[in-house]
C-alpha cells in the first residue's frame, strides 16, 4: 500500500502588491503573471503573462520562476526557485523598480477599504478578512443550509438567504431571497442592488465585499469596539441639555460602568448608544460603522437587557427562551436548532439546575441572568444592561458584575448603567456622569475616587449635587486622563451625523408566524396564572347566578330592566377586567421585542384572539347560567332575527368583546400596572349610568351624543329589542327608539358595538405607537 499523502502544514500568509492583498491558504497553489485568469494578477508589460507560481512546501512556501522573460528577484538577485515567508520581498521583472510583493504574516492587517466602514484597520471585523475567494463567475448562493454554495452558520441567517449573481459584463448583483432577517448592502436593506468593489453585503453577522479580484468574507466574532463621538440631546425644543458633547472610546472585550446621580442622563446615553433613541447630534460607531445609518442591519447584533424583566414570569425558563427564539430566529429555523442554542445559552449563564422553574420563583440574581440568556441567543456583540443589579443585595450584586465580566471575557463589549459601586473594580473602564449630562471622568475604576479627591463614592454623589460651582466636565478635559483614555485612544475619525439616514429595520419573520408564537405563548402565559384562571371561571358563574336571581322564572315588569341591566354590567366587567392590565404590565417586553422586528400588529392580534375567545366564552357562560330556563317574555316567543336566547347570548358576547377591546385602550393610556384597578371600577359605573336603564338619554343633547361612545347603551338596546321591553315595562325609560322590536334597529345596535370594537382597537394600535423605540417610529 502507498503512503498516506501528508497534508501541507505551510502558514497562511498574505501576499501584499501594489494592487490588493491575498491571504494565501496552504491548501492550494497561487500563480502570478499577466494573465487575468492568475490568482495574482500583475498588469506590467516586464511582468510575463505566466510568471510564478507560489507553493506550500511542507511547513514554508516555495516561490519558482516560470522561465519568465524579464525574471523575478529578491534583494537584488535573480532567483528560479526560492523560499519565501514573512517579510521576504520579490520584484517582477525587474530588480530595481519592477512590481513588487511582500510578504507578511496573517496576523498583518490587510488593507480592504470597504466604503461602509470609516477606518478598517483599526477596526475588529473588518481588519482582516476570514476567508477569501476569487470572484465569482456565475450565481452563488448564501445561507444557513449546507446545500448553497456559501455556507453561513448562523441561526439568524434563512435556509436560503441571498443570491449573488455574477453577469455576463463583469457586474455583480445581490438578490435577497425572501429572508426573514434581511439583506443589507453598506447597511440598508435592499431586495436586489448592484454590487460595486467596496460595498458591503451584511448577511447574519457576515459581511462580504468585492476587493480586487477577490470576494472577501469579514465575520463579526464579538471582539468589536465602539466610539461615541459628541453625543447631544435636548429636549424642550433645545432649552434642556441631557446629554452635552459625550465622546469616549470603548476597546474590544471590555466591561464598561456607567454611573453617577439622578437626572445625569445614564438613561438617555443608554437609548443613544443602542440606536432605541438617537441622539439629535453626534455618531456612535459601532467598529468603525456607523450606527444609527446601519441600525436595520446592526440591530440583531445588540443585545438590551432593561431594568425589568423582559420575559414572561409565569412561564419556565426554558419554555420563555423557547418562545422568543420563535420571535428571533427565521421561520425555516428547525425546533431542534432552536432548542440546541437555547440549552447552550443555559450552559453558559448557569441555569441548567433551573431550565424547568417558573421564572417568578427565581431570585433575583436568577432572573436576570434569564433576562440576559435572552439576549445572547442571537449572539450579540454589544450588549447593553440597564441596572442590573437594581434590588439586589450585596452578594447577588456582586455575582451578576462577574458574570458580566466573564461575558466580556469571552469575547463581548459589555456596558452597564448602574447605581451600585460595589463592584466596579471588576471593570475595565468607568464612565461617570455629572448632572447636565456631561462627563466627569472616563478611565479605570480604580483611579476614580483619588481623581475627584474623596475616599468614598457617597461624597463624591454628593458633591455631583451640591458643588453647582465646579465645572466637572471642564476639570476633566483638562486632564491627564482625558489625554490617555479618551484623546489618544480614539481609533476612528470623526463622522458627521446623518440623521436623514436612519431606516427602521424590517420584520424578523413573518406576519402569520409572529401572531402564531405571540398566540401560543401568550395562552401558556395566562393558562400558568392561576390567580386569572381562578378569577376568569368564578367570574362568569357569579354575575350569571347574580341576574339569574333576579331575573326569576320569568321576566316580569319587576324584572326585566334588572336582568338585563346586570348582564350588562357582567358583559362589561368580564371583558374590561380581561384586558385592563395586559398592555401595561408588559409594556418592557413590548418595547424591547419591538426594537428587534416585532410586528405591532401581530402583537395587538395575539391580545385581540387569545382575550376575546376567553371573554366570549365567559359571555356564553354568564348568559346561559343567567337566562337558561326563564321564560324570556318575547313578542310572541320570537326574537328579532334569531331566537331570544340566541340574540341575547350574541349581544352579551359582543358587548364583552367590545369591552374588552375597551380595557385595552385603558391599559394603554395608562402607566402604571396599579392604577388599572380603580379605572375599571369608573369604567363600570359609566356604563351602568349610560346605558339607558337608569336616565333618559333620547332627546337630551349632549349627554344623548356621549352615549354613543358607550358599548353598553347599544347592547341594552339590542336585548331590549329582542324581548320588547317597551311591551313588558312601560314608562318614559323604555320608549327610547334603540328598544324596539325590528330588525333595523337591532342590526344597528350591533353595528355600533363592531364600530366601537374597531375604533378601540385603531385607538390601541396609535398608542402601542407612541411607547415604541423612537427608532421604530420613523
């Protein structure tokens, strides 16, 4: 048997030439000469069409002449065979000024100049690319799957992504194909664009661009800096500064502390440098790319962990990471991918032992490390948190700031907004803000106290207050500290802020597949709350028994206003109490799902289908245990349309939904979760007053026209009408015109509950608006 052939163990290494870089991989052999076909192409008439070849040769490369006409040489020599590796330099052609080549390391940046980047070089993604390919020659197609023709191994990335097809005169096109995170070309997202030398195609967190003869992939690996440049924002058209010309540097792998008094604009640097809140003036550069221009595509590669828990309480960790996994990742993502990168994230944070608790019988330290989980599923390489350790004691405080640390270790910028100082040491930087949102001091943690000349940081909080004379900002300008951590450690240069550029990113998935998740996890959210499920049965039974009492066997004169009346107030208090505290106690999540391609209108749907399937039941249920039985007193035993039981179960049914979409605007407008309460208490008794059954409103201006907006005015006067309550009880209360017993003015009163269930919910969605990023609003 022959000898199993040894695989070429020679270094990469890059070949630099007046005309481009090629990293040059061990695999292959690299030929030189005039012809285009060449790996190495150099257009010099000294230069013969075939003039080199470049090969591994066991651990080294070999360079051999080709018979060349004019020859190839090195320090002045003329060579056929030599061995070349870092630092060697070759002329073509000739010894003196010929064409020539260098040879450098891999660790050597190569200098791609993508157009989208501001300075490569000093740049983590984009210093040398990871892998390089000669254009090219026909269609090739990116993504997830092992079947196209340029894999990237990515759970963001769709089963088939994107097309790049090569035509005939030598252009290139880019074609998405129908992906649900988007194609981007120099950060805008485009559905087919032509591809020029420099641009730059983000896929995933892959970035490819056309460089010389070559289409080079740079991969974003989380070692990524960021430069905040002159960040500005006011408010009151320009009379209230809360952020005043902030610029810091923050270097790869570091952890990042942000702290200082109330009102000192932690907040508002938060919501700049995530892109949620642009700031009116200033660029934050996110490795040397622009930010706010690039926020479409760069989004996916921040990840936010608000002050709140952003996750549902009721549901198991690992149920919770499950579902929003669904959100984050394309729709052609398999179960299995997706339970794998939920488990790994488990791993890396701890939880294993609590995978299967409820998310509400965690500890604190606990369930932010869920929060956090949460974040890293789509591998962010910036990841920002906002209080972390806001309610903690001192040992939970001190075990999220490691955790922190090891996540930055790993390979991540991390920043966090905090008022502890317990743990600052573990940092790399501080960034202290004064009030007025200017900086105060920017360096290692360490140098802080002595710097401002305290011994503990109380005193130093304290003086930030009371000290109004001293100008902090200007102090440290004027300091060795901001010569060394901020002047002369800034790599890129400074960019203007092009505020016209800012495009809202596109959905992540599919509107059908979003409200099919949000459907899903929403029902096992409600289904583990026991305290809702106990008040949701109860409820029904207990208003049903309530106007079943006094209803009797019978609708009599006696009766009737009464039964009807409080299958009012039951219709109305089901459906308002469904839905009053279900915006605003997710108000956090909303907002942070929002910013990563949520679809508002799915995530309105989802309340919309899981609230009024439960509130119609409940409907069904209080009508049939209030009137089963009870000889309803009908013109003649008959309905307007449909039977009397049915008629009155259908207008109970659409009143609570009605009601319910009700409670939704309420939970909207409101807040704070604790106010809900005391609104559906005003609520109920609103629609008792104008209903109809207890003051006349036909014919009293003003208060008739208010009545219009409330559901159970037009409900009364649906069921009125199917059991003729004008027949049953006469009187001044029941001439009102929306009580007769037609068919036109029934279908009326049912119309105006349909209308008032759309405006609500027109009403709900402009409001869902408006607590949105300010990003997501353009």
């Amino acid at each position: 048997m022959g000898e199993r052939p040894v695989a070429p163990t020679a270094p990469e290494l890059v070949l630099e030439t007046d005309v481009g870089s090629t990293v040059m991989s061990p695999s292959r052999d690299y030929h030189v000469g005039r012809d285009p076909l060449s790996d190495i192409v150099i257009d010099d008439v000294r230069v013969s069409w075939h003039h080199a070849v470049l090969r591994p040769d066991a651990d080294h490369w070999t360079l051999e002449d080709e018979h060349s006409t004019n020859g190839t040489y090195t320090e002045g020599r003329r060579i056929h065979e030599w061995g070349v590796g870092p630092g060697s330099v070759i002329r073509f052609g000739n010894p003196a000024d010929g064409p020539r080549a260098v040879f450098v390391g891999r660790a050597r940046p190569v200098p791609a100049r993508p157009s989208a980047v501001s300075m490569p070089s000093a740049t983590g993604t984009f210093r040398q690319p990871t892998t390089v390919r000669p254009l090219p020659v026909r269609t090739v197609r990116i993504g997830r799957g092992a079947d196209n023709d340029l894999v990237v191994d990515e759970l963001v990335v769709s089963r088939r992504h994107a097309e790049l097809q090569a035509h005939p005169d030598g252009s290139y096109e880019i074609v998405d194909l129908g992906s649900h995170n988007g194609t981007f070309l120099n950060g805008q997202p485009v559905a087919r664009a032509p591809m020029s030398p420099g641009d730059i195609v983000g896929i995933g967190h892959s970035a490819f661009c056309l460089v010389g003869d070559q289409l080079q992939e740079f991969v974003d690996t989380g070692e990524v800096s960021l430069d905040v440049q002159d960040l500005a924002v006011t408010v009151d058209r320009g009379r209230k500064t809360l952020l005043d010309h902030v610029s810091f540097p923050v270097g790869e792998k570091c952890l990042l502390a942000v702290v200082g008094p109330s009102g000192a604009g932690k907040s508002t640097l938060l919501n700049a440098l995530t892109g949620l809140r642009p700031a009116d003036r200033g660029t934050v550069l996110y490795d040397g790319r622009d930010l706010y221009r690039d926020y479409a595509e760069l989004r996916q590669r921040i990840g936010l962990v608000p002050q709140d828990d952003i996750l549902h309480s009721q549901l198991t960790v690992r149920r919770a990471l499950g579902y929003a996994a669904e959100l984050r990742f394309p729709q052609d993502t398999a179960k299995t991918e997706r339970q794998a990168r939920v488990a790994e994230v488990v791993r890396e944070l701890g939880l294993e032992q609590r995978a299967g608790q409820p998310i509400h019988s965690l500890s604190g330290g606990q369930r932010k490390r869920v929060s956090v989980a949460l974040e890293l599923l789509t591998k962010p390489s910036l990841l920002f948190l906002d209080e972390p350790t806001s309610g903690l004691d001192p040992g939970m405080d001190r075990s999220v700031m490691h955790m922190l640390r090891g996540l930055a270790d790993d390979g991540r910028t991390v920043i966090v907004v905090t008022h502890s100082v317990l743990s600052l040491d573990v940092c790399d930087r501080l960034l202290v803000l004064a009030p007025g949102g200017m900086i105060a001091y920017y360096g290692p943690p360490e140098d802080a106290l002595a710097y401002f000349g305290f011994e503990e940081w109380p005193e130093a909080f304290e003086a930030f207050e009371n000290d109004h004379d001293r100008e902090w900002a200007a102090d440290y300008r004027e300091s060795p500290f901001h010569r060394q951590y901020i002047a002369n450690s800034t790599a890129q240069p400074l960019l203007p802020h092009d505020a016209a550029a800012w495009v809202a990113p596109p959905r992540t998935r599919s509107w059908g597949a979003q409200l099919r998740t949000l459907v899903r996890r929403y029902s096992a959210a409600l289904s583990a709350d026991r305290t809702f499920l106990i008040i949701m049965i109860a409820l029904p039974f207990v208003m049903g028994a309530m106007a079943r009492a006094l209803a009797g066997s019978r609708l009599t004169q006696e009766t009737a206003m009464n039964a009807l009346l409080i299958l009012c107030v039951g219709g109305v208090l089901t459906g308002a109490a469904n839905a009053v505290r279900e915006l605003v106690k997710e108000r956090v999540i909303y907002q942070r799902e929002r910013a990563v391609g949520l679809s508002r209108s799915a995530y309105l749907m989802s309340k919309v289908v899981v609230l009024g399937t439960i509130t119609v039941l409940q409907a069904i249920v209080l009508t049939l245990v209030g009137l089963v039985g009870v000889d309803l007193n009908a013109p003649g035993g008959e309905g307007v349309l449909l039977p009397p039981l049915v008629e009155i179960t259908l207008t109970v049914a659409l009143l609570s939904f009605t009601a319910m979409m009700l409670g939704l605007l309420v939970s909207a407008l409101v807040s704070k979760e604790e106010v809900t309460m005391p609104l559906l208490v005003l609520l109920a008794i609103v629609q008792v007053v104008f209903c109809g059954a207890l003051l006349k409103l036909h014919g009293v201006p003003g208060i008739e026209q208010l009545a219009w907006l409330i559901p159970s005015r037009w409900a009364l006067g649906a069921m009125a009408g199917t059991i003729g309550l004008g027949r049953i009880v006469p009187g001044k209360l029941t001439t009102d015109p929306l009580f007769e017993h037609s068919a036109g003015v029934w279908l009326l009163n049912m119309g105006m509950l349909v209308v008032l269930s759309v405006v609500f919910g027109f009403a709900v969605a402009r409001l869902l608006r408006r607590h949105e990023p300010a990003i997501m609003r353009k």
